[in-house]
C-alpha cells in the first residue's frame, strides 16, 4: 500500500470513527465538499492528490500528529489516539469548526 493510500485509508476510516460528514469536513478543513471527496477517493486530477499541507491540516482537526496519521489507522488504534473527544462532541452536538 503506498503512502498516500494509507493516509487517504486512514482519514476514511477517521471519518466513520467520528461520525463526520464531507460536508462537516469540508468547513473543518476550509475546502469544498467536492474536493473533500475527491481527496478520500483517490481520484486523479481536480486536486484528488493528497498533499503534506492536508496531512498536518488533517492531523490537526483530528488531534494527532502528522505522523500518526503517516502510520494508519491500526496504529493510532493501538496507540489509544483515536480521536474519542471529537467523536463524543459529534455525538451530543458540541463539535465546532
């Protein structure tokens, strides 16, 4: 798996993790939607490429570092860095971007 679809693997898995929507993503990492999609799909060209500038933005919203979010998901798991307090703000209302 190369580096860019671990990151892109693990931002989607974030994403369940935490109950965000693209559109929620997209206020948080000020983008639009589309691009959010693109970006967790892996598309080509339209800026579905993912860049270190998202990777410490990314990493940023969700709390952990730009290298954990390097590392995946099953690390930050075992890790215990999953984003449990962005998960219960999205849960009871409290999430703010």
């Amino acid at each position: 798996m190369s580096l860019e679809s671990r990151v892109r693997e693990t931002a989607r898995l974030l994403k369940t993790f935490t109950g965000e929507t693209n559109a929620e993503l997209a206020a948080a990492w000020h983008c639009s939607e589309p691009l959010v999609r693109r970006k967790l799909s892996g598309a080509r060209g339209g800026g579905g490429t993912i860049s270190l500038a998202d990777v410490e933005k990314w990493a940023a919203h969700w709390g952990i570092t730009p290298a954990e979010l390097l590392m995946g998901y099953a690390a930050l798991h075992e890790a215990g860095r999953l984003p449990h307090a962005l998960r219960h703000a999205k849960a009871t209302g409290q999430q703010r971007f």
